[in-house]
C-alpha cells in the first residue's frame, strides 16, 4: 500500500513538472488540445496536460527583417539590384501558426516578391526620387498580404539601389552637364543684370551734362593714381563750359 502511495505520487509529480510552461512577457502561447486550437496564454507561469496539449510559441516583439537583393528592370528598361529592410510584429498569434505554416519565412518571400514588382513598375529617376512613395507603397501592399497571418507590417525602407558601372558612369555625365548648365545659365543672368545697369547709367547721363563732365573728370583722376608716368591727355574746353556758365550765373547774382 505504501509502495503504490509513492508510485502514484512520483507519477502524479512526474506529469505535473512534465507540464510546466514558463512565458516571457512578450510572448504569447497557442494552445492546441487534442489537435484542436484551445486559445492563448499569457506571460508567466502556465500548466499543461502532459500528451494532451501542445503549445506553440509566438513572439510579439517587432522583427526587423533584411530582404535580400533582388535583380529588378526598372520600366524605363535599366537593370538593377535592390535591397530593403522590413520592420513587422505579430498582432494574433493564433492566426500567425494556423493561418500559414511559417509566418518569418512566408513574410520573408512575399516581401522579396513585392519589391521586385514594385520597383520593376517604377522608372529609374522615380526610385532615385521619391523613395518615400516607393516604401509607403510596398508597405500597403506587404501588410494587406500578410493581414490574413495576423502580422502587421510597420515600414519598409528601400534601402540600397546598386546601378551597374556605365549608368553610374552617364548619370555622372548627366550631372556634369546639369551643373554647366546653371553655370551658364548664371553668368548669362550677370551679363544681362550688367547691361540693364550700363544702360540706366547711359540715360543718366545722357540727361545731365554735369554728371557726364564729372565722369570725364573722374576717370581722368583715376588713371592718374593708377599710373605712375606722365599721361597727356586732351581736354575738350566744352568741358568747362558747364561750370563756366555755373560761375556765371552766380557772379551775375551777386551783382
């Protein structure tokens, strides 16, 4: 009687240590008994019945998943590679092991699938430009895919466009004749500024007689500074003729 006591305790001890499960604060067990779902547990301490329950475990902590290069041609017809970065969680975990066999790897190809499609639909100058509008386009359509596995795709980020050598090598070219371009462009706006001024100026003078004389007088001035010999230069009289009437008048007034 006492030998089958301890039996039936070491046994029932056996079963009940057998059934232990320890959850992690962000997982979340999917129990199924007998082959059917029997719901989820939570974080902590949980018990199962030895050969009766199974447990699968999901995390629910957001995965950051790298999708490999893929060979894309581009619909302006350039061949290139692409990589990209994924960020998702898993929002039911039920859904995430009945729903599909692996969720990472059914992800993983879907993601590949849909960068190569989504970048084979957009031009060159588009994915090199608005990469924001690509990466807001494959996450749309990652996450409406993987809604039905209960995982919620967050952001895509394109991350790397690899060009082969001789289109780097024309948009090189490009930008070198882009950046003439404005040069040119520039220095043809100076030119015309400088005219637009030159011409004002001419009016000016053109309309008073004493500025066009002091003109005269002042680069007369200035090459005498800059020049360090003798300069014979010829004086028109009319030059005076301003101020000689200027002084007249005057000295006609203080009569």
């Amino acid at each position: 009687m006492g030998l089958g006591f301890v039996i039936l305790i070491g046994t029932l001890a056996a079963i009940f240590v057998l059934g232990i499960r320890i959850l992690a604060e962000y997982e979340r067990g999917v129990v199924f008994r007998l082959g059917r779902f029997n719901g989820n547990k939570s974080a902590g301490f949980r018990w199962l019945i030895p050969g009766v329950d199974r447990m699968v475990r999901i995390s629910l902590r957001e995965i950051v998943m790298d999708v490999p290069a893929q060979e894309v041609i581009t619909r302006d017809n350039v061949s290139l590679k692409v990589n990209a970065v994924l960020y998702f969680r898993v929002l039911h975990p039920e859904k995430a092991v009945i729903q599909v066999e692996n969720y990472l790897y059914g992800t993983s190809q879907l993601a590949q699938t849909t960068l190569r499609s989504v970048c084979g639909q957009a031009e060159l100058d588009e994915l090199l430009a608005e990469r924001e509008s690509i990466n807001q386009r494959l996450q749309e359509i990652i996450d409406q895919q993987t809604e039905p596995w209960g995982v919620k795709v967050r952001n895509v980020e394109v991350k790397q466009i690899d060009l082969p050598p001789e289109m780097q090598r024309a948009m090189a070219k490009q930008a070198e004749a882009e950046r003439e371009k404005r040069s040119k462009v520039i220095h043809a706006e100076g030119e015309f500024q400088a005219a637009q001024r030159l011409a004002e100026a001419a009016k000016v003078l053109a309309t008073q007689e004493s500025a066009l004389q002091l003109r005269y007088l002042q680069t007369l001035a200035e090459i005498a500074t800059e020049q360090n010999s003798t300069i014979i230069f010829p004086v028109p009289i009319d030059i005076f003729r301003p101020f000689y009437e200027i002084a007249k008048k005057r000295g006609g007034d203080g009569a």
